[in-house]
C-alpha cells in the first residue's frame, strides 16, 4: 500500500517534470519522430511500390524473357515452348512508327505491339482503363495506353494516322490501357517517359501480319520460365534458335526497360533507408543522454531523499525510464504518423510517375514495430548512462551539495593569448573543454544536420552536372532520326536535302553483349563517323576526344561493372545480323552517366560486321524557324521510324527531376532543421540551467543581457563553426554513398557538390542553430537574480 | 556633514504571490552617508535584504522614493539598473558567487574590463590579501578565499557603494573575521560607503552605524561610539 501511494508520488513528480521540459522534451521527440518517419516512408514506400509491382505482374502475366527477330517462323512458337525451363511462350509483332496527330507538330513515335487474335494474351496482358482491345483482324481499331491518352486529350472514338511500313493509316482509338511491360514507359533514346512524343499502341495481331508482310511470322517472343527454371541457360537457347531470323539476342527482366527503372528507384529508397535514419536516432539518443544527465543533476538531492526514505533504485530507474519511456512514445507516434502520411505520397507520386492500374500501400505491422524498437533502442542507449548515474549516487552523498565544478586551463593556454581574449571568452572555452563529450556531441549534431542538408541539395548540383555532360557536352544535336532497319548510307545524302537540315551524322546501332571474364552486359553497340560535330564523347575530366581509328571506347560504368580499364581486352559478343564474338581493345574510357555506353568508329563497326557503309539513323541539327515544314517530311518519310528531339527530352528530364527531387529535398530541410533546431535547444536550455548562477551573477556585476547571452552563444558560435568542416566531410561522404548505391547501370549519378550547396546547407543549420538560439536568450531576462544567488549551488 | 549618497523615504515593497500579499518593506527611511560603514540588522524575514536588492538596482521598489545622488532608482528600467550597477555598485553575497571556470585573477579582470577606472585585478587581490592565490580556480579556494576573492572582485572597479548581504553567513568565526578585515579595509582604505545585512549582532560593533529591522521597517539606527576592529569581534 505503501509503495502504491509512494509510486503514485513519483508519478505525480514525473508528470511535473515533463510539464517543466517539454519544449526539450518535444525537440528530443521531433528529432526521433524523424528517424522513425523516414524509415518507415522509405521502407513503406518501398513495399508499397515493390508490392505493387509484384501483383501487377502476376495478375497481368508480365514476362520473365524477351527477345525479338527481323522475321522468325511461326512454327518457331513451339519449339521455343518447348525449350527446358520455359511455361509459356507467346510470339507478337512489335514494330516502331511514327504517328501524326491532329495539331501536333512534332512526330510523335509509336510502338506497336500485337494482341493475339485468337484468346486474350497469356503474357504482359494490357489492363484496360476505358473502352476495350481491339477486335480480331479490325484494321483500323487500337488501343492506346493511358497516360498518351492523357497527355493528348485523346478519347475513345477518336483517331490519327500513322504512317506504318511506309503507308499512312487511319486509326481509331477503342480503347486506353497500362501495361506491365511499361510500367515506365520511355521512347527510344529518350531519358525521362515523354508521353505527349512517345505512345504505345496495341493492334490486331492478323491486323499487324498484313500491314509488315509478316503472315505466318513474328518479331518477337516473350516468355514465362518455370519456377527454377536457368534464365540464362533459356537465354543462350532461344539465342541459338533465333539467330537465324535475325533475332537480336534475348533478355530477363533486369534488362527489360521498365522493370530495370522500377529496380533502380526501389534500391535508391532502400539506400534511403539505410543512409538517414540513423542519423537521427544517433542524434536523439544524445539528446536524451544530455537531458537526462541534467535533470537527474538537478534532481541530485531530490534522488538522495528519496532513497533515504527507503526508495529502491528499482523504483528510481522506474521513475527515469517512464520519463523516457514517454518522450519515446510521443517521439513513435509522431514519426508513426509523419511516416505514414509521407510515404503514401511518395507512393502516390510514384503512381503518377510509374503506370500502374492499382497502388498497394504496404503498411505491415512489422515495420512500425521494428521502427519503433529501433527508436526505443536508440532512447534507452542514450538514457541507460545517465540513469546509471542516478543510482550509483549513495543517499548520503546525493543528499550534500555536488563538490564545484573543478575546471582547468585550456589546452595550450598562456598568459599571452588568455590576455587576448575577454574573460567572458574565457569563460566559455573552459567550459566547453569542461564537457568535452557535450560539446563533441552538440558540434557532431551540428555537422549532421549540416550533411542532411548537403546530402538532399547536392541532387541538384549532380542532376546540373549530368544535363551539363549530357545534353551540352555530349548530344548536342537537335534530334535524332531512327530509321527501320538499316539503311545504306547513302540516306544521310537523303536527309541533308530535308527542309532546314544544317548538318547530318550518321550513326549505327547494333545489339551487342560484351564481356570481360565471368560479367557480361547486353546493350547497344554504336558507330560514329570520326568527325562527328552534334555527338560527342567525353572523356573523365569531361574534355572531348576524337572516336579513335581502332578499338573501343566504353562508359566509366561498364568499365567498373567489367572490371576494365584502358588497354584491357573485352569480347563484343555481335547479336544483330551477323553474329559471332570478336576481341576488341578499350582504346579509353569516357564519362556518360547514361546507361551503358560502348561505342567505336562506324567504319569500323561495319568491318566488323563484314557490311558495307549501313547506318541506323542520324542525328541532325536543323533551323528551327523551319521545324513545320521538316517535320511534316518526316511524317511523310516511311523510312524514319522515330524520332528523339533533344530540347524536349531536356525540359522532360528537368520537369520530372525537379518534381521528385523537390518533395524529398523539402522534406529533408525540414528535417535537417528538425535536427538543428533540437539539438541547440536542447544543448542551450542544459547550458542555461547549469550556468543560472553564472550568468545571474554576471548581470548582477552589471552585464547587460546581450553580454550574458555572449557567454552561452560564444560557445555555440565555436561549435557551430567546427561543425561546418565537419558537416561537409560528413555531407560528402553520405553524398558518395548515396551516388554509390543509387548508380545503376540506367544511368550514374555523378558525384558533384558544388560550393554553393555547402554554403546553403551552412546557412540554413547556422539560421536554425540562430532561432534556436534566439528562444533561449529570451529565458536568460527571466533570470531570477535574486533567487539564483540566493540559492546554494 | 557628509553627502548623502542614498535616501530612502517611506520605501515599500510587496510581493503578491497568487492571493498573498507580503510586505517586504513598509513605508521605510534611511539616509546612507559617503564614506560611511553602515551595519543593517535583523531576523530573516525582517526586509533587509529586499532593501539591499533596491538599494543595488537588483530590484525596484512598489512604492516611495529610493535616490542614489541624483538618481532615481525606482524609475530605471532594467537596462537603466544594469548601467547603475554597473558604474557604482559592488556586491558581496553569502554564497561567493564566483564564477567557476574563471581564476580569482580572472574573477576580478571580468569586473575590471567593463569599469572606467578600475584597479589592476592585482591590487584589488592584493588588498584582500589573497595576491598568492591569484592563479587559482574557486573549486582550489577555500570558503574564506573565495569570499574574499568576490570582495576584491566587488572593489576592484572601485564603486561608490559596496552591498554585502551575509558575507560570513557560510563561515567560520575565525574565516569571518578574515573577510571582515577584508571589508573594513577597502571602506578605510577607498572611502567606500558600504552597507553589511547581517543577523549576526556581533558584527554591529565595527561599523560606523547601525540598524535594526523589524517588520519591513528600521526600528533602532545607533551610531557606535567605539568602533571595534574585527578582530576584536566574535561570535
């Protein structure tokens, strides 16, 4: 009963205590709230689009393979269903085209694909928003997906022509629908999804058969393996058999565009995950440290009484614990909450930039739990410490008057320098070398919030670096033509005489698998004329540099996922038309942060192909005061299957970044300032509390306020520069390892922080650490001189 | 006659907590003479320390006047009783109040850095006595030390007042004395007028003059005949 009554004291003496520290005990709580919060919008996040992904797949029948041919058999179909390890095998014709639309200038690109006729498809089956697919064998019906739909104002019943093997159609819109193969969908060269320029369209297979003179034929299969089943071993097999119809080497789902976008976005929010969360907890578990060391050196006496009225030091950790035990809680349902509510609109911008028909908010119990233990973990290593000390305390020592504070002289101090400085400065190093750990601990604070900072700003500095090298350093022509199949080179004589046309650069594309040991990459091998003016390659310090006459020059990123370097050997494996694997030296390797780049001389390429002088397409740069007239020829020409313009592609990469870039990057100020603003507080309202007397005793000698408040500040002002340097190294280095694990071979970020970003990440922790300050100073007028000096320290 | 340096006339104080009213001071006279050491007396609770916080700028009065020369210190605002304590004022309170992270030296230099002609923090140490423990921190100081050490540190700018509020109440007799001599020589040695509240009634004998309390009020002012050196003195 005793005990009860005694329990319910301390309880009340609890409730007290947090109705006295609140703001502190908030600012602890907010700084955990945003650990817990972006774990949980990271991982939540993460689920949601994993999952999300996950069921679109399964309910639409996305494939495991896809490999396409010039013209492949119909008979093939079942040989390739046959092969060991394959479920299902489905063949369709997939072609590009350009579209023409009503009051739309440029070209836009299609890309047809086949439904079958027959059954509704078994694979990557197309999930319809509005209307429905098209009949069998209607040869004007299409479905179009949802988001060119939008982007177009197009609606069911409407139509525009399509120029398709070289004749213009008219096509009447039946239905719109999303797909699991694009997911993100992106045209040919493009960058960033451009859905006024790029549309996919779904036709009649017998439909298709007729318009490309592919009766009995197909272009492309696509593949479901049987659980266990050798992806690479299917691979090699459906190579084999494909090679003979031109096929251009079959893939898995890490090099199927869409997928490999939506892996490259959920490893970048695992890497979230991993990177900022522990900065927080790390931060609060501090706080909760400092604070509780104070009060339960405040409360010194306070402890020894109650231990001499027979209190346990159960009983005494109880009491400390349910102190922290509270601020975590708050601190949980806080971050519970921000959490939720970020990660859904994470997801939700994820659903407006990735396709998909449904979004899953993953919200398992799970995470919440483990966010929440660690929370509690990180509280309770920052309260065991001070609770220990509390009990260590024997009743009679704690019940006398802590011995003074002992100080020292500073490191390195002579009477030479200490003459230099007012006494006030004085007063305040000693006391930082005094608390060693405390100041490290409030500089370290500083310097984290200063990195969070760095970490979410320098996303702008590397996407201007990558713009920069990209479309000012490298492709710097107006517009890309693709052509279907290759053409001779004569063409580029063709295209020069088109209306506006300054100059003309051919280039070829070939599929290609290169290979240096056990690592292999599929991507596109490209020639390039050695003169070449709009394209350019770069080399590491981003100068330009000639295609050189023999060998290879391959990205900084194939080299490190090869392992090579300048001068290696690597096999070029040549899955277009001619096949067969060749030896090639990498004469250098060169800076592009987009995908993997392999490229050499065209001429080259063609001997090394044993073709003649045959392009793929070119790059052009033209007047654009007659853009009209020369897009109207290309509509008009049937040999130009797409088209890729280079101003378009830059605004659409901006426009995109920009959206995803500024949600993360505003939420991460708010936390770095979060971070900041605790840690100041925290550390000034301690300081303030131990140094009352102090600073009370300095007013009554006359100070004036603004010369007391110097005292605490100068020691802020101290740490909080220390902690620059020390939050741009640290900034720098969470920047690198966020460029490390959010580089795919889709693209590298580079890794650039220009000086600029350092001094705003310093500007917003310094007007953070100021206000934070600022509220302090206030308390030092309330100061109650009498009381304080009458009081025995 | 000397000058007046304070006056007081029917100076009242009260503090209202809540619901209750305490008078701290009540309708209160009292003349303070250059030069002069003054002894205020009294139970705890009789208002002499609430007179030291006026008369020091630490407080402002409810009601009545309160002059310093021509000053008048119920009409300064916070930052106008700061400057005032600044410029004139030198406090000495029982708990020392040094400042712990500074040396006795750099005790008295903080006092010495904001004044217009203070004494080198030497001499004022000198003058307490305590020269050879100049490089020492409070927490190396014994209790005695360091009430010395905040006398010179309350001298040092040489004030026009000196306010000690119980400057033996934390020390033995023998301590006491030492920081008794202390202050009677920096009011023979600089002529400052200065004002000791005690409960101690030992301690009256060495001023000049001296007051009794009661009840927010003085009740009894004698002027001593004899002074006593401190050392002469005990309790």
């Amino acid at each position: 009963m005793l005990s009860l009554h005694g329990l319910r004291a301390l309880d009340r003496k609890l409730a007290r205590d947090l109705v006295r520290i609140w703001p502190q005990a908030l600012a602890i709580a907010l700084v955990l709230a945003s650990g817990v919060a972006t774990l949980i919008l990271a991982i939540g996040a993460y689920r949601s689009l994993e999952e999300t992904r996950r069921l679109y797949y399964a309910e639409y029948g996305f494939a495991d393979v896809f490999a396409s041919a010039t013209r492949a058999p119909a008979a093939l179909e079942s040989r390739i269903a046959e092969l060991p390890g394959v479920a299902i095998a489905e063949t369709r014709i997939t072609r590009h085209a350009i579209l023409d639309l009503e009051g739309v200038t440029e070209p836009v690109t299609g890309l047809l694909q086949s439904l079958p006729d027959r059954a509704r498809a078994l694979l990557n089956r197309p999930h319809i928003r509005l209307g429905r697919l098209p009949e069998a064998g209607a040869v004007s019906e299409v479905a179009i997906n949802v988001a060119f739909a939008e982007a177009h104002g197009l609606r069911i019943g409407d139509g525009f022509d399509a120029i398709l093997n070289g004749k213009k159609r008219r096509l009447t819109i039946v239905g719109a629908v999303l797909s699991p193969e694009h997911i993100y969908a992106i045209g040919p060269g493009d960058l960033m999804p451009d859905y006024r320029r790029f549309a996919i369209l779904w036709m009649s297979r017998a439909t298709l058969e007729s318009v490309f003179d592919l009766d009995g034929a197909f272009d492309a299969v696509s593949l479901k393996l049987e659980p266990g089943a050798r992806e690479a071993e299917v691979i090699a097999r459906v190579d084999q058999l494909l090679a003979r119809y031109g096929g251009t080497g079959a893939y898995g789902r890490t090099d199927q565009i869409s997928h490999a976008f939506l892996d490259a976005e959920l490893k970048q929010l695992a890497a979230l995950a991993r990177i900022i969360p522990p900065v927080f907890l790390l931060v609060s578990a501090f706080l909760l440290n400092m604070t509780l060391l104070r009060l339960i050196a405040l409360e010194r006496e306070q402890i020894g009484l109650i231990k001499a009225l027979g209190y346990s030091n159960v009983a005494i950790a109880a009491h400390y614990l349910k102190l922290v035990a509270v601020i975590t809680v708050v601190g949980i349902a806080i971050g519970f909450a921000l959490g939720t509510l970020f990660g859904q609109s994470l997801t939700r911008l994820y659903g407006k930039f990735f396709q998909f028909p449904f979004l899953v908010f993953e919200q398992d119990g799970d995470l919440y739990v483990v966010a929440a233990a660690l929370s509690i973990a990180a509280a309770l290593a920052g309260a065991l410490r001070a609770i220990y000390t509390a009990l260590a305390l024997p009743p009679a020592v704690a019940m006398s008057p802590p011995a003074p504070q002992r100080y020292a002289h500073l490191p390195g101090e002579t009477s030479a320098l200490a003459a230099h400085l007012s006494q006030m400065t004085v007063m305040s190093l000693r006391n930082m070398v005094r608390f060693p750990l405390r100041s490290a601990m409030t500089g370290l604070g500083l310097s984290l919030s200063v990195s969070l900072l760095i970490v979410s700003l320098f996303a702008f500095d590397a996407v201007e670096a990558m713009i920069d090298a990209t479309f000012f350093g490298s492709q710097r022509q107006d517009a890309t033509l693709n052509f279907r199949d290759e053409q001779s080179a004569r063409i580029t004589a063709d295209v020069a005489h088109l209306p506006g046309i300054l100059r003309v650069e051919p280039f070829r594309h070939v599929a290609a698998r290169i290979r240096s040991g056990q690592t292999a990459r599929r991507l596109t091998l490209t020639g390039r004329p050695g003169d070449a003016l709009l394209t350019r390659q770069l080399d590491l310090a981003l100068a330009p540099v000639d295609v050189p006459e023999t060998g290879l020059l391959i990205n900084r990123r194939l080299a490190e996922v090869l392992g090579v370097k300048r001068g290696s050997l690597v096999d070029v494996e040549i899955l277009d038309g001619r096949r067969g694997t060749r030896s090639v030296r990498v004469t250098d390797v060169i800076e592009s942060y987009i995908g993997l780049v392999a490229l050499m001389r065209m001429d080259q390429l063609n001997r090394l192909l044993e073709e003649g002088p045959v392009v793929s397409g070119v790059h052009i740069a033209y007047d654009r005061d007659r853009e009209a007239a020369l897009f109207r020829e290309i509509k008009a020409t049937p040999r130009i299957v797409s088209i890729e313009q280079q101003r378009r592609a830059l605004s659409r990469f901006r426009a995109t970044l920009a959206e995803n870039i500024d949600m993360m990057t505003s939420i991460y100020i708010s936390l770095a300032v979060v971070v900041a603003f605790g840690v100041v507080y925290n550390s000034t309202r301690i300081q303030l509390s131990e140094r009352a007397r102090d600073l009370a005793s300095l007013r009554v000698l006359g100070f004036h306020r603004r010369e007391v408040s110097r005292v605490l500040f100068t020691e802020l002002v101290v740490l909080a520069l220390v902690a620059q340097p020390l939050g741009w190294f640290i900034g720098h280095w969470l920047a690198w390892l966020t460029v490390q694990s959010f580089s795919s071979d889709l693209y590298t970020t580079p890794f650039v922080i220009n000086t600029a970003t350092y001094a705003k990440a310093s500007l917003v922790t310094i007007a953070a650490t100021a206000a934070s300050a600022l509220t302090v100073h206030q308390r030092i007028a309330a100061l109650d001189l009498v009381a304080v000096l009458k009081t025995r320290e | 006659m000397a000058e007046v340096v304070f006056q007081a006339r029917g100076l009242t104080k009260v503090y209202r907590t809540g619901a209750v009213e305490v008078r701290a001071l009540d309708g209160l006279d009292l003349d303070l003479f250059a030069g002069e050491l003054v002894v205020l007396l009294g139970p705890s609770g009789s208002g002499k320390s609430t007179l030291l916080n006026i008369l020091g700028g630490l407080d402002r009065a409810t009601d009545g006047l309160c002059r310093f020369r021509d000053i008048d210190l119920v009409r300064l605002d916070d930052r106008g009783l700061t400057e005032f304590r600044r410029r004139y004022v030198g406090f000495v309170f029982q708990f020392y109040n040094l400042i712990p992270s500074l040396t006795a030296r750099e005790n008295v230099a903080l006092v010495t850095e904001i004044s217009e002609h203070p004494m080198r923090p030497e001499e004022a140490l000198d003058l307490v006595g305590l020269s050879a423990r100049a490089d020492h921190f409070p927490a190396e100081l014994s209790g005695g030390e360091q009430q010395r050490v905040a006398i010179a540190r309350a001298i040092a700018k040489r004030p026009d007042v000196l306010l000690c509020d119980e400057p033996t109440g934390a020390l033995d007799s023998h301590t006491g004395i030492r920081v008794l001599e202390a202050i009677t020589a920096v009011n023979r040695e600089l002529g400052t007028t200065t004002a000791i509240i005690t409960h101690n009634a030992a301690i009256k004998d060495i001023a000049h003059r001296f007051c009794r309390f009661a009840d927010g009020r003085i009740v009894e002012t004698t002027r001593n005949q004899k002074r006593l050196a401190p050392a002469e003195v005990s309790w």
